[in-house]
C-alpha cells in the first residue's frame, strides 16, 4: 500500500546521515516534499471529515477524533479540518499546495479573506494569487492579499478595520506567586506608537547591557553574555515606560505620535495605503488619528522616487528619509529586518564614484552591511 511505502521511504531517510542533506538544495527540496505531504495529508482528512466514519468511535466531530487518536491540541486539530474543507472551494491553491509550491499558512491567509462579498472576485482572480503565493516572500503576498481584499470588498475591509480597533484590549493580572501576568492586543496604530517606543527603550538597555559586558570582559562581548535577555530588556523597558508616564510634569505637553503613510499614484501603482512598518491599512482606518498625531506624506512616484513632506524627520537629511521610507526593511533577499537601526549604503560605493542620492541608495541591516565587504550582497528582488 502506499502508506507502507511512504513508511520504508521516511525510514531509509531517517536511517541516513542528515548531515548529507545540510545543504541549501537539499533543504530546499526537503521543505518542498514536507508541504506535498501535509498537502495530502489535510485532503485526506477532509475526505475523512465527510465520511463520518469518525461517529463510529463515538466522536462528536473529526476534530474531536484527531485530537485523540492523533494526540494532537485541539485547536491545530480544528484548523487542519477546517483547512481541508475550504480547499474544496480553492482549486488554485490545493493544486499549488500538493505541488509543495505554498504551504499550510498560504491556505489560511487566503481563507480569511474568503467570504460571501469576495466570493465572486477570489473565483476569478484565485489563479492569480495562488501564483503570488507560489512566487512572492510570504509577507509580501499577505500584504498584496490585504491590497486585493480592499479591492475585492471596499465596504467589508473598513469595517473589519474598525472592528480591528475595537478589538483592542490589555489584560494584566496577579498571580497567586505574586508574578504578573499579561497578555496585549492592539490595532496597527496603537501598536505602532507602543511597539516603537518599547524598541528605543529596550535598544538603549542593549546598548547599556553591551557597553557594560564589554568592560567588564575587556573584550567585544557575544549576545549571550549579557545580563539580560532580550524578553527581559523588554519588560524593564516596559517598566520604564510607566515609570515616565508617571514622572512626567502636570503641565507637560503630551505628544503626537507621527505615522508615516505611503500612498501612490492610483493609476500607475494601485491602492496603496501602509504604516512605515509594512502594515496594510485602509484609508478609513486614518481618520480617527487625523487630530491627535502627525502624519508624515510619503508618496512613491514612478521609478520608485520617494517625494517626502516637509513634515519629515531628518536623520541625516531628507534623502536618507526618503531611502528608509521606499525600502523599510533590509533589502538583502534574505533578510525582513526593519529600517529602525539599519543603515543607508551605497548601491556602487561612494568610493567607485557612487553618487549619494536616493537612486544609488538601500537599505542594509550591519550584518549584510558588513557582508558586503566580503561579498556584493544578490541583488534585491
């Protein structure tokens, strides 16, 4: 049968040396062959799901008899279910999947944006986006997905938006211990402001944790010889947080966070509307922060120029702002790095006659910045 043939193949795979397999090809091919068969495996036990046969044991649903015969939590148990029945409503993306094109994760990003008002457009343009799924990073596809739901259900998108924000919420409680227990869920403005003062805060103890280990060792010290953990920076930068709120003068000035908004010429580049970090939003969702905050207008002309306000913030001039705005993240394919703490290099260095412009600019993370001196980096996709 083919079950026991699969069986004797895994374990002759087992059986062999799994450092014959360590290089990048390999591990390439072996990704491929995990996702054909989770693949099958979820079609399968979507045909099991419609048999019923699961009721013979007693069951009250399949999810129920997997999560027992097969030890698994229930909730992974409830989504592999719900996975196989949804790929009988997307050809296009069950055939990418048993290919080992996509994974399990593009089947769920696509599944919830499948609903009764995006059911017509994802019938006609699924072939399309499955090969976005089978061609694009991961995160890039989801972002376009976010674009085509906007397009696909303009009224729904707005509302899930609100609904976004109203799902908002902070849980922080004692345990019996005397440890305090908590748990955060926040819209993608919220999250910005919060996220990007908890990163400042908690590189300014890196940098403190660093400069101390390194005096102490006399040497440059490695990331696990320092006093504390990157959670741990995190909670005491969350803690300073408070602590300033707290401390903070009766008549300050309470301050405005600034989002920075990318837009785009609707005829040349579509519906484009994100936060700095990579977040889709949609243009309704702005509304509620037009008079509490200020809003950096960065719009991508054709070529990829970047024109910025004159709102902006200067690091080292504006065409540094532009760089950072155009590519927000390490523009090395492999690396999703943001552009907090990464730096401006020169695509054809400064020293071969480079000009410093915004043409001749990118991106870079230190790591892939350094690496560079080794080796030119591939070029970006």
């Amino acid at each position: 049968m083919g079950i026991d043939l699969l069986a004797e193949t895994i374990d002759d795979l087992a059986g062999s040396d799994p450092v014959a397999y360590a290089d990048g090809e390999s591990i390439e091919a072996l990704h491929r062959q995990l996702r054909r068969l989770e693949a099958f495996v979820t079609t399968a036990t979507a045909a099991f799901d419609a048999s019923g046969d699961w009721a013979d044991d007693g069951a009250r649903n399949a999810s129920a008899w997997l999560a027992t015969r097969c030890r698994m939590p229930r909730a992974e148990a409830r989504r592999t279910v719900r996975r196989g029945r949804v790929l009988r409503h997307l050809p296009a993306f069950a055939r990418a999947w048993s290919d080992g094109e996509i994974g399990a994760a593009h089947v769920d990003a696509v599944a919830a944006v499948r609903r009764e008002a995006t059911e017509v457009a994802l019938q006609r343009d699924e072939d399309l986006l499955a090969t976005q799924a089978a061609t694009l990073r991961f995160d890039t596809f989801t972002r376009a997905l976010a674009y085509w739901e906007q397009l696909a259900d303009p009224d729904g998108a707005e509302e899930e938006e609100m609904a976004r924000r109203d799902r908002r919420d902070a849980y922080l409680a004692r345990s019996l211990n005397g440890m305090w227990l908590g748990r955060i869920t926040l819209d993608p403005f919220s999250g910005s402001i919060v996220s990007g003062e908890l990163e400042r805060l908690e590189r300014r103890l890196f940098e403190e944790d660093w400069a101390r280990a390194r005096d102490e060792l006399g040497r440059e010290p490695t990331s696990g010889e320092l006093a504390r953990t990157p959670g741990q920076r995190r909670a005491d930068a969350l803690v300073e947080m408070a602590v300033r709120s707290r401390t903070a003068p009766a008549d300050g000035r309470r301050p405005q966070p600034l989002f920075t908004v990318l837009v785009g010429y609707e005829t040349l580049h579509g519906r484009i509307c994100e936060l700095e970090g990579g977040g889709v939003v949609t243009p309704g969702s702005l509304v509620p922060w037009l008079d509490g905050s200020v809003f950096e207008r960065a719009v991508f002309g054709p070529g990829g120029r970047v024109e910025v306000s004159q709102s902006s913030r200067l690091f080292t001039g504006a065409t540094r702002r532009a760089i950072e705005i155009r590519d927000r993240e390490c523009t090395h394919p492999y690396c999703d790095g943001s552009s907090r703490d990464l730096e401006v290099d020169h695509v054809v260095p400064f020293a071969a006659g480079g000009p410093t412009s915004q043409e001749n600019g990118r991106i870079l993370c230190g790591f892939h910045n350094r690496l560079r001196n080794q080796r030119p980096p591939p070029p970006a996709a």
